[in-house]
C-alpha cells in the first residue's frame, strides 16, 4: 500500500470521527435542553445534555472565559500539530499506532471545533457505577463524547501497542 493511500486511510478515521462528534452534539443541542438527561439503561447510562467550559474534573472551569478561550486553544493547536507530527513520523508498518494516534488527533479536533464555536464542550454520554460512589458524586463517572471517547480508546490502544513492542523487541534480543 502506497504512503498516499496509508496518510488517506488515516485522514478518513480522523474526519470520521470529527464529523460524528460535531453531528452527534449538534444533535443533542437542538433536541435537549441543558441539564435534561434520558436514560437509556436504568441506574447505569444515561444522554444527559452539559456544557463543559473547563477541562476534565472541573479544572479551569472557574477561570475567565477570555483565559479558558486563549488557553486551550492554544493547546488544542499545539496537540493537534504534535499529533500530526507524531504520526508523519511513526513507522509504516505500525499500523495499530498510527491508528491509535489518528483516533486521538480526531477527538482532539473535535473538542478543539466546540472550544473555538462554542467556549465549551458538549458533553452528554453519562455512565453510572455505583460501586464508584466514593470517587464519584453519586457513582456517576464524569460526562463525555465521541471525541473523548476516540481519545480514551487512542491512547489505551497506543499504549498496549507499545507495550506489545517493548515485549516484542525483548524476545527478538533474547534469542
């Protein structure tokens, strides 16, 4: 496979994910109102519409609107390009890695898209464990969307991927 067609496959992943990130929060914006939440399987998943302004776990929430605007759009741009650097120069045939990191670099432009339109992310996939009511008000983990979940399942992917190359590269010394 050409290095065309590989940088292709890749680009689409990538829009692939921004466009159902940007169409699934546009769509629960026109259909819910803010704060309403739809449960989807009792006590444990819920559609619940929020607005984020801050980063995971409340930070930066608090801070100006101007502050959080300069802030994380300056690094949203500055992960997107390390990303698009990262994956120009990863190895051809890691394949489980340059995908990994296309899913990261999709969910990055996705939340990057909400930063600079909206000042905040759209949220509205919200889980419930309540074995995690300790850590968590009332067992619910905390909020998030496809570009978040794409980023979530980039990274975990990534790093079994280097985990399995470490092991690799280890048993091909061995011998």
């Amino acid at each position: 496979m050409s290095n065309s067609v590989r940088y292709l496959l890749l680009g689409v992943l990538s829009l692939a994910i921004v466009v159902l990130d940007q169409v699934t929060k546009l769509s629960v914006m026109e259909s819910m109102r803010l704060h309403e939440s739809i449960p989807v399987i009792t006590n444990f998943f819920s559609i619940t519409y929020i607005r984020i302004p801050g980063a995971a776990f409340g930070f930066l929430s608090s801070s100006s609107s101007s502050f959080r605007f300069v802030f994380f759009g300056v690094t949203s741009i500055f992960a997107v390009g390390l990303l698009g650097t990262i994956l120009v120069r990863m190895p051809k045939d890691d394949w489980m890695g340059r995908l990994s990191v296309a899913a990261i670099l999709g969910g990055a432009i996705g939340n990057l898209i909400d930063r600079i339109q909206q000042g905040y992310v759209v949220d509205f996939l919200q889980v419930r464990f309540d074995v995690l009511a300790p850590l968590f008000h009332g067992g619910y983990f905390p909020s998030f969307n496809i570009a978040d979940s794409a980023i979530t399942l980039g990274a975990i992917c990534l790093i079994l991927d280097e985990i399995l190359r470490v092991r690799r590269a280890s048993c091909a010394t061995s011998r």
